[in-house]
C-alpha cells in the first residue's frame, strides 16, 4: 500500500508538470500569426506573446471540454487595422470570430470555411472587399453572419441558402449586384 502511494503521488506531479507540454501548438501559431497580420493602435494585442498562456490572452477563449482549444477570438471594437491572416482557419474548434468594428481590409480568408464549428462570424464595419468567400459554404454550423458595412462586391452567393443553421444575416452596406437569391427562403430559421 505505502508502495503505491509514492507511484501515484509521482504520476500526479508528472500530470502537473506536463500540462503546458500539451498545449495545442497550432492554435498559438494561429493566433500568432493572426496577430502577425494586424496593426493594434490599443495595445489590445501586447499580451499575446509565449510568457503568457494563449487561453488567457485578451479576446481569447479556450474550451473547457477540449482543453487548450481555442474557441472564442473576439476583437471587436480594438482599433485593429491590416488583414485576417489566412491562418485563422487553422483554429479547428473555433465557434466564435468576432473583429467587427475595426479597420481590417483585405479579402476573408477562405480558410475561414475550415472552421466546421464557427457559429458566429462577425466581420462587419471594417473595409474587407472582395466577394464572399465560397469556401464558407462549407460553415454548416454556422448561425449568424454579420459581414454588413464593409465594401464587399459581387453576387449574394446562393449557396446561403444551404447554411441551413442560419438564424441571422447581416450584410447590408455592401456593394453588392445582382438580384437576392431565391435559395434564401430556404433558411426558415432566418430573421
């Protein structure tokens, strides 16, 4: 019995001790490159750097059930400028994405349409410009899209209409032509 105990109480520190071993190296290189690709003029993004955990760096959230997994990046309203590094989509848990209200520009990733879990994708009130991604067809989980008042152009793409979690649109202020797409009424959920 006393044998067993000191083994234990071995494994327990060993357990301890790795935990930072375990962390998710793809989501910190994310989010670093993430941060690579922005200009910060609040000083929001100075934390985010290896001598603190990712999981608690400011406009992060890490799950609970998955641990060292990013699910949350909220930098709305941070006074960020430059573009969404591609690398975003390397997040493979990430539920919410929310930079509204910044000066990002620049196209959305279509790594962004990696992200099988995004629930919210908050983009609006920057100055992104291109068309909408095609690759965020491939969003299924996705609930509310709020890419209104940027300069994005083209066509409302019709694959909309299969995002069929949609609850909310928003893509008002936009340059957008064409006619809104019958595949639309589709979304029952919509309002």
């Amino acid at each position: 019995m006393f044998r067993v105990c000191p083994l234990l109480l071995l494994l327990y520190v060993l357990q301890v001790a790795s935990v930072g071993a375990f962390d998710n190296t793809t989501d910190v290189d994310s989010l670093l490159a993430l941060k690579a690709s922005l200009s910060n003029q609040h000083g929001v993004l100075a934390s985010w750097n290896t001598t603190t955990h990712y999981c608690w760096w400011p406009g992060v959230g890490c799950s609970l059930k998955h641990k060292h997994r990013v699910r949350v990046v909220n930098l709305s309203s941070e006074g960020l400028g430059g573009t969404i590094s591609p690398s975003i989509g390397n997040l493979s848990f990430l539920r919410i994405l929310d930079l509204r209200w910044n000066n990002l520009q620049g196209e959305i990733p279509s790594t962004i349409g990696r992200l099988s879990h995004l629930r919210y994708l908050g983009l609006a009130n920057n100055s992104l410009h291109g068309d909408v991604n095609a690759e965020l067809k491939n969003c299924t989980s996705l609930q509310i899209m709020n890419i209104g008042s940027n300069r994005l152009t083209g066509e409302i793409p019709v694959w909309l209409g299969d995002l069929s979690s949609l609850k909310t649109i928003d893509m008002q202020a936009n340059n957008f032509t064409g006619i809104i797409p019958s595949s639309l009424t589709n979304l029952s959920e919509v309002r």
